[in-house]
C-alpha cells in the first residue's frame, strides 16, 4: 500500500481527463489557425501571413484582417492549452493528441474551402 486514498487517485483521474480534454481543445485550435492561415493565404504571399514579408507588403482586406487576427488567437489558446496540459500529462501522449490539428485542418480545408483530400 502507498498510504493513497481512493478519492485522491479519484482526482488523479480527474485531472488526466481534464488535461486530455485540454489538449484535444489545444489541437482543434491548432487546426483552427491553421484553416485561418489557409484563408488568410489566398491573396497574401506565406512570408506575409506569417508577418516577415514586410519588403513585400500587400494591405490585407479587411476579410484577411479577420483571418489573421484569428489565426493569433487560435495559436495563442492553443499553446496555452498545451501548456496547461503539461501538467498532467507527459509530453508523449500531448505529442500524439496534437496530432489532431492535422486531421481539423483536413476537415475544415475538405468542407469550407471544397479542397480535394488525396
């Protein structure tokens, strides 16, 4: 016996969940920004979305305003998110649930902007 009471492993398991959901939620963020980035990317150059291409600069229209400003607030929450799950979680399983943000990214890029999965 290592002298643990029940409910203490209870929360233990309530934690795990609790961070697994957290990191889920990190990974659809991620997925998120980068759907944000992909809108964004239609008329701006990738230098530019990712705000170095200042030699180049085209002024985003004020609905590639929208997507940028998401894009930082989703990679913004999602790294918070991540990083609050490293508390209950170790980094392999975080390392295999953000995963996820690949498959979100596919499934929005599929649905919204009908793009071809192959």
């Amino acid at each position: 016996m290592t002298g643990e009471t029940i409910p203490e492993r209870a929360y233990d398991r309530t934690a795990t969940n609790r961070a697994i959901l957290l990191m889920t939620a990190s990974a659809a963020l991620f997925g998120l920004m980068a759907f944000a980035a992909k809108v964004a990317s239609a008329r701006l150059s990738g230098p530019q979305v990712a705000m170095q291409g200042l030699s180049s600069w085209k002024t985003p229209l004020p609905s590639e305003w929208v997507a940028l400003a998401l894009m930082s607030l989703f990679a913004i929450g999602a790294q918070l998110l991540l990083t609050f799950s490293l508390r209950w979680l170790d980094a392999l399983t975080v390392g295999v649930i953000s995963q996820l943000a690949v498959l979100v990214s596919m499934a929005l890029g599929a649905t919204l902007l009908r793009e071809m999965i192959v």
